[in-house]
C-alpha cells in the first residue's frame, strides 16, 4: 500500500477499514511513515492556527458592529417609546383637555336646575324637612339641598324626588350619579318622563357622550315635548363623539 | 447532521457566511452562558472561541460525522468551553439541564509536538504565496492533485505533483537547517 497515500487518506479521513489496519501497523512499525506523519499534520495544524488567527480578528469586528447595531437599535427603540409616549400623552389631552372645555360650555348653556314642581314652599308647609331642602335647591346651595334630598328619600315618604336630586348632582358636577338617578326608565308619569330626559341628556353632553344624548334629545324634539326647542337648538351644536 | 454547506463554509473564508452565522447565534448563545453564570463580555470571548474550534474541527473532518443539529453542537461545545473558563477560575458553573452532547474540543487528538508546528507555522509564513496556496489547497480545503487542475489553478496534474513536491521539500530542509542549526 502507497505510504504516501495512506498518509493523504487520513488527513481526509477517508481512510477505509483495511487502509486504516495498515495504517496503524505503520505507525507502531515504521518510525519514518510516524514522523512523516507528524511532519504533514504539523503542516496542516499550522495552516490552521493560521486561519484561526485572522478568524479571531475577524470576530472582533463582527462583535464591534454587533455592538454598534445593538446600541443603534437600543437608541432608535428608546426614540420610538419616547415618540409613542409624546403623542398618546398628546391625545390624551387632545381627548380630556379640549373636550370637557367644549361639553361644560355646551352644558353651562342649557343647564338650569331643574323647577321644583312637586313641593312648592307656602307658609303653610309643615314639613320642616321639604322647607329646608327645597329653600337650599332654589337658593343654589346644592351640597346641602343634595344632603337634605337623600335624606327625605332615605324615610321612603317622598315622591319624585330623583329629578331634584339629579339636578343637584348635575349642579354640582357629580355627572355620573346624575346620569343614574335621572335614569328615564324608571319614570312612569309621561310628563315627568321628558324632564328626566333633558336633564339627562345634558349629563351626557358634560360628560362628551354626545351620542347618548343625541338620542335622548332627537326623541325630546320628535315628541315636541319638555324643552324641545332648546333642545333642537342643543342637537345642531352637538360635536361628533 | 451538520449541512454540507455550512462545514464548507467553515472550510472558507467567505465573510458573509461568517457574519451571518454571528448574526444567527450570538444573541441566544450569549444568553445561554449568562444564564451559566458567566458575564457577557467573557461569553463573547467563548463565543469567539466555539466559532474557531468548528472552523478547525471543519478543517479535521470531524463535522462531517456530527449527529446532532449545528445549534445543539455549538451549545455544547460552549457548555464545555464555559466549564473550562469557570474551572480556570476556580469557580462553580450554574448547573441547568440539558440534552447536549459530549464534544471534544482540544486540538490535538494525535500525538503532535507543538514545537514543531509553530516551526513550520513560522516556515510557511515566510514561503512564496504559489507554495503556500498548494498547502492550502491541499491541507485545508483538501483538495486531490485532480481537482486542484480541475479549477483551474495548474495546467496539468504533474505540474501540481511537481510543485507540491518542491513546497514540502523546501519545507522539509529549513525545518532541517533550523534543528540542526
């Protein structure tokens, strides 16, 4: 068998089962095949130190733009968060500044307390309670006309208290308790039914949800019922939600 | 199974394989050390260091017999690589369970005097590039006489015989002159 190309084949490892036999009686028999064996793997591991060397230089360049793309994109990251933070904070007074100015004037436009029609104060009213809560609602103290109205709804002996007591809230800027008192569909009377609504609907504009109460006051100007015309007036400078 | 590509890739020196290769693993294989207890800047240097041991386990044909996937080979020879660092140091490596294989990843598995290689490393680098591209050809890339006419780099197979035999002749008698010297 060729020495020389036994030797070839194991640099390959393309040495066949036979070849690879020989090979080893070789290298324990034949000092000279085993150092020309040692001389061409010699060869061999030092071309590849060689490559290793300028591979391992190579690497560190490869790590130093991984480095810098990783620092730009860190940098393009932290640009994009911040651009995103600016304008959601930018809707967000977009959405709760410019609004509420644009629904309170709206509001402060149509609102007026709502008129005590169900207990008229007389000299002869005897009941402390109504003189005391109905002279605070129509003397605008409604912090304490509110205290003094649940207070009479409270003993269960009072009727129609709700439209007063959402009033109250709707005066005092308490929007979302007024929307649930002047809940509509809980009036049964047909005329107290569209005071209920008005008053609702104005809820729903301080509180820009400008549909609810478009829907409310459409049926107040359809029925030509409590307020209509104001409340047509209403519907024409309501913005869209 | 290594893909035929990739073991010809770390056979090469063509940049863009190697980038892309950067590219693909160093972020999950840098995580995966840290996760050992190893600090990034040294994961890197392990990193560069498993990258080099493929390129020279490419060059010994040892890749081609590798039964799992590159990433599971790469990870293991990591893992060992970080024992290694972590045992120099006379620290504990962060024992996490695993399924990679054992590798080995020292150079030499035959006998070889290191001596000698860095003599003959010394002696090529002073050689002519012709002398130095045959070696290169034939020891690395592992070319035949055949195939090395085949590309197109000699006119005919004796004249690659002819100077293949000059080139180690060359070599053979300054390594010569060196010990004798």
């Amino acid at each position: 068998m060729d020495k020389q190309k036994l030797i070839e084949q194991y640099l390959t490892k393309s040495l066949t089962k036979e070849e690879e036999r020989e090979f080893h009686r070789l290298m324990d028999s034949d000092p000279e095949f085993k150092a020309d064996l040692n001389f061409h793997l010699g060869i061999k591991k030092a071309l590849i130190l060689e490559k290793e060397e300028a591979l391992g230089s190579k690497l560190v360049g490869y790590e130093n733009a991984y480095q810098r793309t990783k620092s730009i994109q860190r940098t393009l990251f932290r640009i994009t968060v911040a651009a995103a933070l600016i304008i959601s904070m930018l809707l967000v007074v977009l959405k709760y500044n410019k609004t509420p100015v644009e629904a309170n004037q709206l509001f402060l436009s149509y609102f007026t307390p709502a008129e005590n029609i169900h207990y008229p104060i007389t000299r002869g009213e005897s009941d402390t309670l109504i003189v005391q809560a109905f002279t605070a609602y129509e003397q605008g103290q409604f912090d304490k006309a509110l205290e003094l109205l649940l207070l009479m709804q409270g003993t269960g002996q009072y009727e129609g208290l709700d439209l007063y007591i959402g009033s109250a809230y709707l005066a005092i800027g308490e929007v979302n308790n007024a929307i649930k008192v002047l809940n509509p569909n809980n009036v049964k009377d047909s005329l107290l039914l569209y005071r209920y609504k008005w008053y609702q609907s104005l809820s729903y504009v301080k509180s820009s949800e400008y549909d609810s109460a478009r829907i409310l006051l459409e049926d107040i100007v359809a029925k030509k019922a409590f307020k209509s015309e104001k409340a047509s007036l209403l519907l024409k400078k309501l913005p869209q939600d | 199974m290594i893909e035929s590509e990739v073991i010809l890739g770390f056979r090469s020196e063509d940049e863009a394989f190697y980038k892309n290769f950067y590219k693909t693993y160093r972020k999950d294989f840098v995580n995966f050390l840290i996760k050992r207890g190893i600090p990034e800047t040294e994961s890197v240097e392990i990193f560069h260091e498993c990258i080099i041991i493929l390129k020279r386990k490419a060059y010994l044909y040892e890749l081609d017999k590798v039964q799992v996937s590159l990433k599971t080979y790469l990870f293991a020879i990591g893992k060992n690589k970080a024992f290694d660092h972590l045992k120099k140091l006379q620290k504990s490596i962060i024992y996490l369970s695993d399924n990679l294989p054992e590798v080995e990843t020292d150079f030499t598995s035959e006998e070889n005097d290191q001596e000698l290689i860095q003599h003959i490393k010394d002696k090529i680098s002073v050689m002519g590039k012709a002398c130095k591209k045959l070696l290169i050809s034939f020891y690395l890339e592992g070319l035949t006489i055949k195939e090395m006419v085949k590309r197109g780099d000699y006119e005919n197979e004796n004249t690659v015989s002819a100077q293949k035999s000059r080139c180690l002749k060359q070599l053979r008698e300054s390594l010569t002159i060196q010990k004798n010297g």
